[in-house]
C-alpha cells in the first residue's frame, strides 16, 4: 500500500524512509537536505509534501535513466559479442590429407578457396573492425556518463531554482502583508477606517 503524501505536511527522513516514499538512502536524504537548506524542526530534517514529491520524481527519473543506460551497455556488448562470434564460427568443412613427409595437403572445392582467402585476407580488417567497434562503445559510456552527470547538475539547478522562486513569492506575500498592515494604520491615524 502506496503511502499518501499530504503536500502541505511535514515529513522527517526517517519518515520518508520508512514509508517507502523516495527511493534513496538516508544519507542520501540527509546531504540533500543540508545542500538545499531543508528546514530544521527539533533537530531533525523535515520536508514539506511538495518537496518529497519533487525528490520523488527526481529519483525515479534518475533510476529509470541509469536502468536505460545499463540496458543499452549490455545490449551493446551483447551485440560485439555476437558479432565476434560470427567471425571466429567460420566453417570450411577442408578435408585434409596427411603423407608420410608430414606435408598436409588439402581438398576443397573453387567456392571454398575462396572462402578460404576472404577469411585469411579479411582477417586484419575484421579485427581493425571490431577494435573499433569497442573504441566507439567505449565512447558512447563516456557519453552516457557525462550526459548522466550533466542531468543530475540539471536536476539539482532546477531543484535550487524552484526553491528559489517559492522564497521569493513568500517575500512577495510576506511584504504585500506588511504594506496592508501600513496602508491600515495610517487609515485609522487619519480617521478614514471610521464610517460617517
């Protein structure tokens, strides 16, 4: 059972945890919570609903990026295994005979000559090929790994600019308030609060 996050309550890390609500651990939570200036109530984190939502969303796309990756990886290596596995399952069926001079002299049809000698020719350029091939899987990791990181700094900037856009918008309301307050006191100083 799926545990109801109420956006206008307070949830510790342990409380997070315990109900299953993101997918991280409590270190994990805890530098979160210190990065981002998580409020403090009796010396423990406490997250709003809204933010455990939003760290919810975070790590499960992160999970399922990551799952991806894995996913192309081992794809990819099953594909180069495969295909260097067709290079080396290479039958040629010869028939070999042996004379007393231990010369081994071979039989073999025209069509299997020349499979005979686009294998010992092709050879050297096969093996450049899948050399290759593992330079450009080896790349595309890197790729992934940067691409990975450079979305977790994504995550994290929009995280910090969403915080920031909530501080503002509570200072917006905090000074419309004070003005209000203002614009009511000196209404009653100069009398106008009065009906006549």
């Amino acid at each position: 059972m799926e545990h109801e996050i109420k956006k206008d309550g307070f949830y510790s890390v342990l409380e997070i945890l315990d109900y299953g609500l993101v997918n991280a651990s409590e270190r994990t939570l805890q530098n979160y919570a210190k990065k981002y200036n998580i409020r403090k109530i009796d010396n423990f984190y406490r997250f709003t609903g809204h933010q455990v939502i939003i760290l919810r969303n975070t790590y499960e796309k992160r999970a399922k990026n990551k799952a991806k990756k894995i996913e192309m990886a081992e794809r990819n290596e099953r594909l180069l295994v495969e295909k260097m596995a067709s290079i080396k399952d290479v039958d040629l069926n010869l028939k070999i005979d042996a004379t007393d001079d231990e010369t081994i002299t071979e039989i073999f049809t025209v069509e299997e000559h020349e499979q005979l000698q686009s294998l010992v020719y092709g050879e050297p350029s096969k093996i450049k090929y899948v050399e290759k091939l593992i330079d450009t899987i080896e790349d595309y990791r890197n790729q992934i790994t940067y691409l990975g990181k450079s979305l977790e700094r994504k995550d994290e900037q929009m995280t910090v600019l969403i915080h920031s856009i909530k501080d503002s918008l509570e200072t917006i309301k905090e000074t419309q308030k004070n003005m209000q307050q203002r614009n009511f006191i000196e209404a009653k100083e100069k009398g106008l609060d009065k009906k006549e």
